[in-house]
C-alpha cells in the first residue's frame, strides 16, 4: 500500500478528557474540511461523532467521513453548488490507495 494508508495518530481532547485517535491521513484531511464547513474545531466534531458512536471512535469517524463525501457534504475542491460532485482531493487520494492496495488472501 503506498504512504497515504499509514495511520497518523493525533492527541484530541473530548468532554475534557484527552484521547488519541489513529486515522490515514486522508481521513484527517477530510474531517478538517468537514469541521472548517461546519465553522467548528476539529476536536468539537470528534467530540459530536464520539457522542453518537456505536463502534470504536476510529471506525465512526471513518463512517462519518464516508457518510459526509456520500451525501455531497464535502465540496469538489474550487466548487460548490451544482458543480460540487464530490470531495476530490480527499476521494481521489481515498482511490489512489484502494487501486495501491493488495485485496488478495492467503
């Protein structure tokens, strides 16, 4: 797999408590892009994701990403509105690594 897939982990604080959350960068990138969209701290949406989880933090941030770029939350880069298809730089990295990586077994 190429570098895009190696987790980065970052320290976060939820409800006062500090955590740490491993997540590929493409991930971070685009929770970043989410949080400046929602005019809110990166650390205050972990903090909504955290909230409303029913798996393990890291997974639910996955999904929520997923879940943001499927709905059309997250703008093609330079677009909005009718133009904005989807989030391109953080899909096209997301693609990059999928078409990088080694799905075969045993």
């Amino acid at each position: 797999m190429t570098s895009g897939s190696t987790l980065v982990k970052h320290s976060v604080r939820i409800a006062g408590h500090s955590t740490s959350v491993s997540l590929e960068q493409a991930f971070w990138i685009a929770l970043r892009e989410i949080a400046a969209q929602r005019q809110q701290s990166v650390s205050a949406l972990i903090g909504a994701i955290d909230a409303a989880r029913d798996s393990n933090l890291s997974s639910a941030i996955r999904v929520f990403v997923l879940e943001s770029c499927r709905c059309g939350i997250l703008p093609a880069a330079g677009k909005s509105g009718a133009d904005a298809v989807a989030p391109a730089p953080v899909l096209a990295h997301l693609a990059e690594n999928l078409k990088a990586a080694d799905f075969r077994t045993g």
